[in-house]
C-alpha cells in the first residue's frame, strides 16, 4: 500500500488522474443518484396517485351499498378488485381494527396488524381512526419480502349512516389500500443499472479524453520541463525549453528560460566578481579543501592554483598562526557569521613569514545551509613596516617634545625672572646647534643688551644728577653775580641822580660851575669804573650762560639718548612678549623721564638764550654808557672853557642822563628777570637731579651683570660668551618653577606697543 501511496505521490500523472477520476466519479454519481431518485419518487408518486385513486374509487363504490347494508354488494366489489388487479388488496376495518372486508377472505375478522400492513403503517391506522384524518401519502411498507404501498382512507359517520351506526361516533372504520410495487422497484433497478452503465461509460470516456489531453497538452510538457530542470539541476544551464503556446505551461517554459538566463547572468556577474578581484581571494569547501584561488593569492602563498585547487587545505596552504586558534574560515562556517579585519601570520611556501589581513564569510545555498566558505586577503607588510617606523618617529617625536619642553620651561623661568628685573641669568646652551640653541643665545644676547642699556641708563643717570648738580650750583654763583650787579645798578642809578642834582644845581649857580664840574669829572670816573665793573660782569654772565646753554645741549643729548635707548628697550620688551611687559614698564617710565628732562632742558636753554640775548643788549647800553661818561669827562673839561655854554651843555648832559637812566633802569629790569630765570634754572635743575635720582633707582631694580664682568665676558669667544652660565645668587634649578606653558604674544599686541613706542618718540 505505501508503494503505490509513494507512486502517486511522484507521479503527476497520477494525481491528476486521481483527481479527475474522483471529481467525475463524484459528478457522475450524484447525477446517476439524483436521476434514480427522481424516477423512483415518479414511480412512487404515480403508485401513490393510483392507490390513493383506487382508495376513492372504492369507497365511492361500497358507500352506497354501506348506506342501505348490503355487505354482499360491498364483498362482491372488492373480489372484482382482486380479480382485475391481482397485486391490489383492499381491507376495510371498523373503528376497533377489525377487518370487516377484504378482498382477500382469509385475514376477515382479524386485526389490522403490522404482518398485514407493515409497521410504519399501523400507528397512521390507529390515529386515523381515532382523529378521522387521512394521513398525507402513502407508506412504503415491506412485508413478507414484499414492497407494498399502503394508502389509507377514514371512513366517516356520516348523516346517511346514522340510522344504523347512530350519531355518537365520528369514524367509522378505515378503507385500506394494500398495493405490490414490486414491478415498480425492478424497474428502478432496470432504470438504475442503466444508468450506472452509461454513466461509467461516460467517465471512462471522459478520462480517456482528459488523459490524452493531460498526455498531449500537459504532462508531456511538464515531463520535458521536469528533464530540462534534472539537467540544470545537476549543473547544466545550456538548456532551453521550446515555448509553443501562451497558456500556463507555455508561459511557465518561458519563465523556465527566463529563469535559465537569470542563474547564467547571475552565475556571469559572480564569475566576473570572483575574477574582478585583485585582493588576495580564496573559496573552499566546507570540509576546508581550498576550491578556488586568484593569482593574487598564488603570489602571495608560492603554489600555483592547480597545486591547490580541490587537493590541499588552506592551512597547508598557508600555515597561518591563527589556523588552531582564531581561524576566521572555522568561525565563519561554524557560526555562519562573516569576520572582518583579523590580523594574522601566514608562512610562504619560500618559508617567508607574510603579515595579513583577512576577512571570511560562509557560502550558503538558498535555504540558508552553509556550503563552504571564502577569505579576503591583504598583504599588510608595507603597513606594518609603516607602523614600525611611525612608532619609532612618535618616539622621537616624544623624546624631541620632552626635550623642547624642558627647554621652553627653563627659557619661561629665565624670562619669568627676566620680567621680576633678574637679568643675571642665562639660558643654558647645549652645543647641539638647533634652534633651541640659537634662541639660548639670541636670549642671552638680549639680556646682554639690555644689561648694557641699563648699566649705560644708570651711567646717565648719574651723570645728568651730578650735571643738574653743577648747575644748580652754578645758578646759585650766577645768582649770587646777579645780585651783585642789581646793586652795581643801583648805585649807577644812584650816581646818575646825583647827577641830574649836580647839572640842576649846576644851571641855578654858576659859580659853583667848577666846583661841581670837577666833582663831575669825579664821579664821571668812578661811573666809568662801574661802567667797567659792569661790562666785565655782563661779559662773564655770558660766558657763563654759554657754558649753561652747552649744559643743557648737553642734557638734551642725554635725553634723547635715553629716550632711543628706552625706545629699543620697550621694542624688545614688546618682542618678548607677555614676558617683557614689566621691564616695557620701566623702558616707558624712563621714556618719560628722560622727555621730561629734555622739555625742561629745552626751556632752560631757552631762558637762557633769552638772558643772553638781553645781557648783551644791557653790554652795549653799558658801553654806550661808557661812552657817555667819557663825552661827560670831555664836557667837563670844557665846562671852565665855556661856562656860556653850561646851560647848553647842561639841558644835553640832563637829556643824556635821562637816557643812562632809563638804559640803567631797563638794564635793572633785564638783571631782575635774569634772576628770576636763574632761580627757575635752578629749581629745573633741581627737578632734573629728583628725576636722575628717580631713574637710577628704578634701574637699580634690574640685576645684571657688572659693567666690567661684561666687557671682560665680551672681549673672549663668543662661543664661550654665550654658553657659559653666569654665577647667579642661587642655581637655575632653584630658579625654574613651572608657572604654565608658555603663551607668546598676539601680533596685535606687539603692533600696538610698537605703535605707542613711536608715537611717542
């Protein structure tokens, strides 16, 4: 049994045919069904019409007679019955089942019984009889092997029977019809075998038809279909299926070489892929038989592909370091899951050790089952050489930044107290001439310069004190002069109006001419003298004022000596950045001081062009007052020539006295503003001493080298000069302390200083 279930289960054929039989079978059987069933309900019905035809009949034949009582009548008609219609029997009961009539004699006086008419009659009998109803149809009923009809009909009390039967009852009796419908069945069964005749008939011509159908439109079709797919199932994808129609298995043959032309495309495009790559690639089995491999890979492992495809295993292929341990082809054909990236070590069949890179992933089949596997390879030598070397340049490079570090941290310290006003201390110079080394020395050069420049401040510093000192103390011998020859002037103004009494009294007493005339020519001498005095002092007020204008030309190079030097300084303070901003503020303050100097340098110098330039109008008014006195002398000495002339002479010497006078007053006033100037002078060069004082003091805060230790330092190698450290009041070490990197400054921040710088120069 299960062969043939196997069989069927591999035959299409089959199953179509079982199909078909089934369906037409199942048609056939229930039209054969439904066709007996309606012959045999017309044979029933047309028997049931008869007996329920016969049942009125007879009783309308036996009423009449039922009515009057004549039961020979009644018998009679029933034996006709029997005799014309030998399969009918007609029983006529009472209300209490007894058989009153029949046509056959021998069941009379007996009960309606189910062996006389059948079971499934006898309980419609017994409600008929009581109810009076006639039960709807007939009854099928087999008795004695027989098939009989039975139709039933009440027989009623009615008005015509009252006056033997009364009026109390309502039913009678019961008239039964018995009749055989034997002939009727046989025919059925005629008509039925008939029927199943033709209707097998039919089926095996219409599986014959559908059959040969199948055979030519269908099975032989999907019989070539089913070859074609054998023969591509088996790796054969050069075949093709003629298609010779458009129905369903046309269009399935189509799709069929459709799909044929798909797997060749596909199969193509992962030729073309597995060619296309140039990396190292390799395919293989599940059982770890390498089944594939490009010439990359021949290259790298030494074996050409037919050493190794289908005969040796990828690990006697390459002997990697990972094949017992981190095996990315194992890993993938076990789990199913691709690995990328895994470094490993394969061996050369020259016996080279080759750094890689793989990648694996499984092969599977459409359902998922792993089929073998395959590896992307990369020789990564040339990277890890790369890596090799990168680590030893980031290795340099780190040494390289610690020792820049440790550099950049002892230049922060040095500058760091470079910037407190230490200047002693030198940057260490290691001999390796890089540029660390080169700004070791531009730092030392630079401190030396601004150690020169200091020390030449202070130099000049002390110099304008002790020239502000000279001055001062040459104001006050000037002003002491001054004083001397104000009072020179006032006796001169003095002896002039005496004078002016002398001429007055003159002109009112001649007689006193000469006497007065000679004490004239006198006191003409003595003003002579003091004429003389005076020019001598004028001469050395200009002299001494020269010797103040050269002074002060003097301290006005030093200021703008001080005022380049201080320049260059806040310059190289502005260069040094963050660093330089104290020592920029001490350039600045000497800036200001050494202008300052010079801008009282300047109005000294002033003053004393002004003074002079009026001592040597007072010296030519003295001279022209000398002069005077000798042309008075003269006139006197005419006086006792021509005393007539003394009126004359004295309105002239009276005019000539007004003018001494004046010229003594205005030279009065230009000694009185000298003095003043030289009071001023004095005090600016107090002033300038104070602010000398000043500069030396803030430049005392800056420790540097000697003077002398430099010029000896400077006079030896500059080699020497600028490796040597210098003795300091304690170590470097002690003096490095890590405040932080070191930031430069902004070139905006530089401009802006170096703009400031000379905006004010």
């Amino acid at each position: 049994m299960h062969w043939i279930i196997d069989y069927v289960r591999r035959r299409l054929r089959m199953k179509i045919a079982l199909v078909t039989i089934s369906t037409v079978a199942v048609l056939m059987g229930a039209i054969i069904y439904l066709s007996i069933t309606a012959h045999t309900k017309g044979i029933l019905k047309t028997a049931t019409h008869f007996g329920e035809g016969l049942a009125e009949n007879t009783y309308s034949a036996i009423k009449y007679p039922m009515e009057i009582g004549d039961s020979k009548t009644i018998a009679q008609q029933l034996r006709e019955i029997k005799a014309h219609m030998e399969d009918v029997e007609v029983y006529i009961c009472d209300f209490d089942r007894e058989i009153t009539y029949a046509s056959s004699e021998d069941v009379l006086r007996t009960r309606v019984s189910s062996d006389i008419i059948g079971e499934g009659s006898l309980p419609s009998v017994i409600e008929m009889l009581a109810t009076g109803e006639s039960p709807k149809g007939a009854f099928l009923e087999k008795i004695q092997n027989r098939n009989y009809l039975v139709t039933l009909r009440p027989i009623l009390n009615e008005r015509a029977c009252y006056h033997c039967h009364g009026s109390s009852r309502k039913v009678l009796g019961g008239l039964i019809v018995k009749q055989c419908v034997d002939e009727s069945y046989a025919a059925i069964a005629s008509s039925r075998n008939r029927d199943l005749f033709l209707g097998l008939l039919g089926i095996g011509a219409i599986l014959f038809i559908l059959q040969f159908a199948m055979s030519k439109l269908v099975t032989e079709r999907i019989r070539n279909l089913d070859e074609k797919a054998s023969q591509v199932a088996k790796g054969d994808t050069t075949v093709s299926v003629k298609v010779k129609s458009g129905d369903s298995i046309g269009r399935l043959a189509g799709h069929f070489n459709e799909m044929i032309k798909s797997i060749n495309d596909r199969m193509e495009y992962a030729n073309s892929l597995k060619l296309g790559i140039s990396e190292p690639f390799f395919m293989m089995d599940h059982n770890l038989t390498v089944t594939y491999m490009n010439d990359a890979i021949s290259k790298i492992c030494g074996y050409s592909k037919e050493e190794v495809e289908g005969k040796m295993k990828c690990i006697e292929v390459f002997k990697a370091d990972i094949c017992d341990t981190a095996c990315a082809v194992k890993k993938a054909l076990a789990t199913g899951e691709p690995t990328v990236g895994v470094k490993a070590n394969i061996i050369s069949s020259e016996g080279e050790t080759i750094p890689i890179i793989v990648s694996s992933a499984a092969l599977k089949d459409s359902t998922g089952k792993i089929l073998g596997a395959f590896e992307l390879m990369r020789d990564i030598s040339s990277e890890v050489e790369a890596e090799r070397v990168l680590k030893e340049s980031a290795a340099r490079e780190e040494e390289h930044r610690k020792y820049l570090e440790d550099r950049v941290s002892q230049f922060f310290s040095i500058l760091d107290r470079a910037s407190q006003g230490n200047l002693s201390l030198k940057a260490e110079v290691l001999g390796k001439k890089d540029i660390m080394d080169r700004l070791a020395i531009k730092i030392n050069e630079t401190f030396e310069k601004i150690g020169e420049l200091i020390a030449q401040t202070k130099k000049a510093a002390r110099n304008v004190a002790h020239s502000s000192n000279q001055i001062f103390s040459g104001n006050q011998d000037l002003s002491q002069r001054t004083q001397q020859q104000a009072a020179a002037l006032e006796e001169t103004s003095t002896t002039l109006e005496q004078m002016t009494a002398s001429v007055n009294q003159n002109a009112e007493n001649t007689l006193k001419a000469d006497k007065l005339a000679k004490e004239t020519v006198e006191l003409v001498e003595e003003g002579g003298i003091v004429v003389k005095n005076t020019t001598e002092s004028m001469e050395q007020i200009t002299e001494a004022s020269k010797h103040i204008e050269e002074i002060i030309s003097m301290v006005n190079d030093i200021a703008f000596q001080t005022n380049l030097l201080s320049l260059n300084a806040a310059v190289e303070a502005a260069r040094a950045g963050e660093h330089g901003r104290g020592f920029a503020v001490v350039a600045n303050e000497v800036r200001t001081l050494a202008r300052r100097s010079a801008d009282a340098a300047k109005d000294i110098q002033s003053l004393i062009k002004n003074s002079l330039n009026r001592v040597e109008k007072g010296h030519r008014l003295v001279e022209q007052t000398g002069e005077s006195l000798n042309k008075i002398r003269e006139h006197i000495k005419l006086v006792s020539e021509a005393i007539s002339e003394i009126s004359i002479a004295t309105q002239e010497q009276s005019k000539g006295i007004d003018q001494t006078n004046q010229s003594i007053m205005e030279m009065d006033g230009a000694v009185q503003q000298n003095a003043k100037l030289v009071a001023e002078l004095a005090e600016s060069s107090q002033d300038l001493a104070r602010e000398a004082e000043l500069l030396e003091k803030l430049t005392e805060e800056f420790i540097i080298y000697p003077l002398e230790t430099q010029e000896a330092a400077s006079s030896g190698s500059s080699k020497e000069r600028r490796g040597a450290l210098p003795p300091t009041r304690r170590s470097l070490a002690e003096d490095m302390i890590h405040k932080g990197p070191f930031r430069e400054p902004s070139e905006e921040e530089v401009n802006f200083e170096e703009d400031k710088d000379f905006e004010e120069f």
